[in-house]
C-alpha cells in the first residue's frame, strides 16, 4: 500500500516525519529515497521529534555516515549513504548488520538507494521524497501490511 502526500512547506515535510515516527517500533527501517534538497533530514528530524529528542541535536550524517540518537526508548540510528563508493557494499561499510542487531534499533537510511538489497527487518517503510528548492514536494510512503497508512 503506497499513499502519496503534496507538502507545500518544510513544516508540512516534518509534519509527516513526525507521523511516520509514532508508527516505528524497535526493528524498524525507514529506507528514504530523493535528490539532494528533497527533505530527507527534515523528515529524519519529524522522526525523531516524534520519539522525543531534540531536533537541534539533529544532523546530516553526510561525513560522519552514522550519527546515534538515544531517546528514551530507542537507539535511532541515522545513516547516509550519500558519501559511500557505488563500487562498495554500503551496508558493510556502515555496519548495518550489527546495528540491526540492536534490540532497541530504529534504522533511518538517507540514499537508500545505495544499497545493494532491502535490509532484513521487523518493520520496513520505503519513503520517496521528490522535489527540491522551493518546489511543493511528493512524498510516497509504501507501507506494505506493516503499518497503519492512515495515520499518515
């Protein structure tokens, strides 16, 4: 099940982070897909607002790869794939099977497109941002049978 959603505004694109947030469980995986600029730190952040961290905490992990965020109930696992070699295996390179070995784990994947399969978890969300600049941007959510799309 694939629901598409216009945002005309940056708050509207956290809006749906946000919404998106209250749906993760521990073993969750948002794969985000879009250009650069499309919004998908902004979405990260309406994420992790939803799970009650702080936002001005909240980073692109373009140089760093992974950042961790320990809210009070998860270890939220930030990625960028952006910087990792086409010719690499992005997810050997992050360490991604470990850190879905975390009980406590919700995995947010920025360039998912990087990745040479769909991680193995309890909860995998697909999300495609497109748009950039001003522009009103998609926003695809495919929720296969996982999770409740109208909370979105």
């Amino acid at each position: 099940m694939t629901k598409t959603v216009e945002c005309t505004t940056p708050d509207e694109t956290f809006a749906i982070g946000e919404r998106v947030g209250r749906g993760l469980q521990a073993g969750s995986v948002v794969l985000l897909y879009g250009g650069l600029g499309a919004g998908k730190t902004l979405l990260t952040k309406g994420i992790l607002a939803s799970l009650e961290y702080d936002i001005d905490e909240v980073t692109s992990p373009s140089f760093a790869l992974v950042n961790l965020y320990k809210t009070g109930s998860f270890n939220v696992y930030h990625i960028d794939l952006w910087r990792i070699d086409e010719r690499v295996d992005a997810a050997h390179a992050v360490g991604l099977e470990e850190i879905l070995e975390d009980p406590q784990a919700i995995v947010v994947i920025e360039w998912a497109d990087r990745l040479r399969q769909t991680p193995t978890a309890n909860q995998v969300i697909p999300v495609t941002i497109e748009g950039s600049g001003d522009e009103p941007r998609k926003i695809a959510l495919d929720f296969g049978e996982q999770m409740n799309r109208e909370s979105v």
